[in-house]
C-alpha cells in the first residue's frame, strides 16, 4: 500500500505502539482486499458490546488505555454502537451483575480511549448525520447501509478492531464502498405492492436480501409509489443487511445517487426485473407464523427505536397492560429515552408494563441468559432484522406489524 508521511510515521510507531497497531492492522486489512491506500474518514463507529468482547476482549481494550494520554486518544470522532447492559433497567431483565461489572471496565477503556459513548445503532438519526460522500468507518450493518443508501456517504462494513483502528488513525482502507466502481447497482427488483408499516418494509428488506446474497451486489428496487420515511427505510435496509449481507442499494428517485432508474446502473443495460409480489410477502411472514401461541417476549428493537416509534408504541399501549405472563421490551438510544422520558412517552409504556432500556439493543444484551433466566422461548416483534438474528440465541422468533405485537403483548398470545 502507498503510504503518505503521517501514514509512515505511524507505522513506524513515531507516535506511539497504540497508533502503530492501528496502521498496521489496517495495512493488513487494506492488502486483503487489494487496497492501493488509504482514505481520510470523518467518523468511526464501533461495535463492541461486551459479549461479544469477553474478558480477553475487555483486557486488550484495557492494555490499549494505559497508553500515555497523547498516543492512545482518537483522532476523529468515535462512537459506539449498542452496549450490553443498561445500567438503569438490567436488573429488571435478569441480567448479572458480573455482566455489569464487565461493561464498566469496557466503557472505562472506550473512555480513556477517546471514544464517544453514544451507545447507538441510529447514529444517523440522532448523532452528527453523515454527508453525502463522506468517507466513513462504520461498523453495525444497519447504520453502513443506511449511510451508503440514504444518506450518499461511503463505509464497508468495519469490524471493531478496524473500526477503533479507524479512530485512532483518522484513514481506513480505499477499497469495496470507498469506490465508485463498486457503488453500481448489479441486480434489478420491482415491487409489485406497497408496504404499509414497518414489518412490511423489514419482510421487504429480507426478500431482497435473499434475492442479493452478497455483500458485493447492489439491488436496485423500483415499483414503490410515495416517499418512504427514514424510519421505513431504517427497517428495510436493516433487514436486508441481515438476510443479505448487503451494504448498498438505490430507490430509483428516492435515494442520492439513483435520481433515474438507469443512474443507478451507471448508465449500464439495465437488467430484467426480478418482480417481488403480494405472495412473496406472504410467504415471508409464514415462515415466522405461530398464531395462538403463548408469546413470552415481545421485543421492539433492532434497529433501536426513534422518538416517533416510541411514541406510537406509547399511543398503541395506553389504557392497556401487558399480560402477567408476557414480557415487552423496548431498546432506544440514549439521546431518545431522555426526549421520551421528558416527554412522558417512556412513563406511558412503563404503566403499561413494558421496559425501556437505553444504549443497548436485545439480541446484543445476553439474549441466551436473558431467556434462561426468564423463561422467554416465543418472542414477537416487528423486526425483520431481530427474527433472523434471534433465532440463533435460542428463540422462536414471529413477526408481525407493531399493533399486532401490541395486541398480543396485551392478551399473552399472537393473534
């Protein structure tokens, strides 16, 4: 790789062993994807919940921090994604205090490391947007694919060490998404119905992304009428990240870099249609139907909720109460539960029954342990994302729209 005389003088540790790390788990990164440089980001973002770190985790993030001040702290703005624990409702989950303990130390480290902890996976709506055609070191699926697609900015998905990596050296590799040759769309989808919420638009977002299955293909989806809200678009690009791997897709006339079907092709043929239709969306939720049963959980998060998510829930569970024997919980970031909490929208779902945590999102918080030691199997959501993830923790996962999880959260059975 090309190297300018900061990059260099990093890698030959003139700034300290911390930074020399950095660069040079970069480098290594950038020669596996054939990367001739590096590109200067804007931000960083890192996804390095506690579970995933454990102990040896936790301590390397420790060994980083004992750094002098002025080799350790990061150069750009750094933040995070979700955390393991909120420190102010995990007791009500079940969660440890040895799960507490941990994610002290990671935050201390995060901390001395310079890294803001914003705790969030919808950084994009509630902490310093990207800009179009920003370079990014992004590291949750959901906010590369939002700032990709909507926002017009470019970031690869970043494991956490190559996101800190980000952080510390203010470059990441010019390779994938960083490049304009990467960013045409590669395969055609036309929409033959109109999703109607949110769970439409996630069950939408996972049927391309079975059509895609490739992080390196780019679906182009047409055939919607109106504008969708980012908080549809939220939804939908989470899911298809998740069932697709995907970091990148264009709405012809709705996203940046697609104003006309053949721009988003780069003026290339535009290939045939593959038409996603009303049975195609049925088939997508009876996969995940279990109507009648008892429902332990019922989960609203993945991604993290924004202030009008969590005043619809709040208006969909007034006057009512969860069942004794249902759980529901919400996740939000911590810059939403406090305009929530100010505006009476968090004591509004509390009095129903529910749970809202900050900083955190479900399937990253112990979801396995959680479920032991609450007796949850069945969960309900509306989150196309969350029903492909949870699975895997243990969980029988449904998917319905957020009034049906609501209605059922209320009667302790999905109906």
């Amino acid at each position: 790789m090309r190297l300018t005389d900061d990059e260099q003088a990093m890698a030959d540790g003139q700034f300290g062993p911390v930074r020399q790390w950095a660069i040079r788990h970069q480098m290594a990164v950038g020669r596996f994807f054939d990367a001739q440089d590096f590109v200067p980001v804007g931000q960083a973002h890192i996804m390095a919940d506690t579970e995933s770190l454990g102990e040896a985790g936790v301590a390397w993030l420790e060994g980083l921090a004992k750094a002098p001040a002025g080799e350790r702290r990061v150069r750009i703005p750094t933040i995070t994604d979700p955390r393991g624990l909120d420190f102010d409702s995990y007791k009500r989950l079940r969660q440890t205090a040895a799960m507490a303990d941990i994610e002290a130390r990671a935050i201390a480290a995060f901390e001395a490391l310079g890294v803001l902890m914003t705790n969030t996976c919808i950084n994009y709506q509630t902490v310093l947007p990207p800009a179009r055609g920003e370079h990014l070191a992004m590291g949750d699926t959901g906010v590369v694919i939002y700032a990709n697609s909507v926002m017009g900015a470019r970031s690869n998905f970043e494991g956490g060490p190559s996101a800190l990596a980000a952080g510390l050296t203010g470059r990441t590799p010019r390779y994938g998404y960083h490049l304009e040759q990467h960013r045409a769309g590669t395969l055609h989808v036309e929409v033959d119905w109109q999703p109607r919420d949110f769970a439409d638009w996630g069950a939408l977002g996972g049927i391309v992304g079975r059509i895609a299955n490739s992080y390196w293909q780019v679906p182009v989806v047409s055939g919607l009428t109106g504008t969708p809200t980012s908080d549809d678009l939220k939804h939908f690009g989470a899911a298809l990240a998740s069932f697709g791997s995907v970091a990148l897709f264009h709405m012809p006339g709705r996203t940046p870099e697609a104003p006309t079907l053949a721009d988003a092709f780069h003026g290339r043929p535009v290939p045939a249609a593959q038409r996603i239709g009303v049975a195609d969306r049925d088939a997508f939720f009876a996969g995940y139907d279990a109507k009648g049963d008892k429902v332990d959980v019922v989960v609203f998060a993945a991604p993290q909720l924004s202030l009008m998510e969590i005043e619809q829930l709040a208006g969909l569970l007034d006057g009512r109460h969860v069942h004794a024997g249902t759980s529901l919980v919400v996740t939000t970031s911590p810059e939403i539960k406090f305009a929530a909490d100010r505006m009476g929208l968090t004591a509004r779902i509390e009095a129903a029954g529910g749970i809202v945590a900050a900083g955190v999102c479900f399937y990253q918080s112990y979801a396995r342990e959680m479920a032991e030691a609450n007796g949850w199997s069945r969960l309900l959501t509306n989150s196309a994302k969350l029903v492909n993830i949870i699975a895997g923790y243990g969980y029988k996962p449904t998917l319905a729209p957020m009034a049906a999880c609501v209605d059922s959260a209320v009667r302790g059975r999905i109906v």
